[in-house]
C-alpha cells in the first residue's frame, strides 16, 4: 500500500513565535497558502484523509479535503513528539526551548517522560511501529497522513531499523539521524509498503511550492 506522510504546513512555533500547547499551535498566513498550493498539486483524491489531534494539522488538511470533500477523514496518533511537558502553558518560542531541547538528546534516556503531557522516546518509537502496522493492514490506496516532522523521521527510523528495546546509543543514532536532512513544511513522503513487511520511501520534497513559500527543516 502507499501513504503519503505530509509534515503541517508553517505554524507560528516554526516562524519563531511564541507558544504555550503543541496542540493549539496554528499556521501562519504562508502556512495556509502552503496548504493551499499542496491541496491543488496533488495528482488525485486519496483512499482516506489522516490527520493528528493538533491543530497545524487540521488546518494544513482543510484544502485537501475542500478539493476532496468525499474522501473520509480520520483522527489518528501521528501527533509530533511532545517531550518537554514542563514548558507547556507559559509561552516559549524555539529559541528559548533551544537549551532544554539540546539537554534532552544529550542525556538520551529513552524511557523518560516529562510530564503528563509527555511522552518518552521509546513511546514515540512504538506510535510509528503502530503506524507502519495499520498502513500494512489497509488495502492498497493511497493514504494522506497529515503529520509532523519528527515523528515522519521515526517512522522512517522504525520501517528502516529492527524492533528492540531503545537504548541511549540508538536514541543518539537516531538523533544524528533526524538532523541529517531536512522535511520542508508540506514536504511528502511517498512511502510504499509491501505484504511482507518490506517497502520504500522517496524522501519529502515540495515541488508544488514557489521558492518564496518554502520553511522547515
């Protein structure tokens, strides 16, 4: 089967606003004509219309689902990977979250949890295996998953790397990983799954957009 993962067009986190909830962060004016130009550049309607619970993403879907209004959508939990709980609900922009950021990956424990609004590394592995698995399980059509950037690097981590238990080397491996190379906002990844737990993947790239709307890293 095929899914494109789609990481949410710009929020105002990515523009260097200050936010206080992952959940409610929305997009900017270039984040809507990102999504604008995505939703008229795909080639055909897709099987379903997949977005997280988070706002960004939501809002980068509506003009896909505008232009597809039979197309059904579903809530899955392909949320970004939110491990800094104790920042939430006082505004922060990602330059003050800069050194806590960098503190986390450098302890690189992979079970721990900041919070209950947190979730460790090992939770997030386990959320893109679960993916990858209900992508196997559907017929072959094409899915839109509507996402985020780091969590569309883990489950390219996960469908590329064997399940086992995390272990601060592989979450440091996987840090490296995800820092080398960048997913535009409303980049795609085009990922084709096979029967035996195999596939590929074309990394995302964002054709459909002028160079004047390209963001993200």
């Amino acid at each position: 089967m095929t899914a494109w993962l789609i990481r949410h067009a710009e929020s105002v986190a990515n523009s260097g606003g200050a936010t206080d909830h992952p959940v409610t962060i929305p997009l900017t004016e270039r984040g809507r004509a990102q999504a604008d130009h995505l939703a008229a550049a795909l080639p055909g309607p897709p099987a379903l219309i997949v977005t997280s619970g988070y706002l960004r993403t939501k809002q980068t879907a509506a003009p896909t689902r505008d232009r597809f209004p039979d197309v059904a959508h579903e809530e899955w939990p392909v949320q970004e990977f939110s491990y800094l709980a104790s920042l939430h609900g006082r505004p922060t922009t990602a330059a003050q979250r800069r050194p806590m950021v960098d503190e986390y990956w450098r302890r690189a424990d992979p079970h721990q949890v900041d919070g209950p609004d947190a979730e460790s590394f090992a939770d997030l592995l386990d959320r893109a295996r679960s993916l990858l698995g209900r992508l196997h399980r559907r017929p072959d059509a094409p899915v839109a998953v509507f996402t985020h950037g780091v969590f569309m690097r883990a489950v390219l981590w996960a469908h590329l790397t064997e399940p086992a238990e995390p272990t601060p080397a592989q979450m440091r491996r996987f840090r490296a990983f995800s820092l080398a190379f960048t997913v535009p906002n409303t980049a795609v990844v085009n990922l084709r799954l096979d029967g035996d737990g195999g596939g590929t993947f074309r990394l995302g790239e964002v054709p459909h957009l002028p160079a004047t709307l390209i963001t993200g890293d």
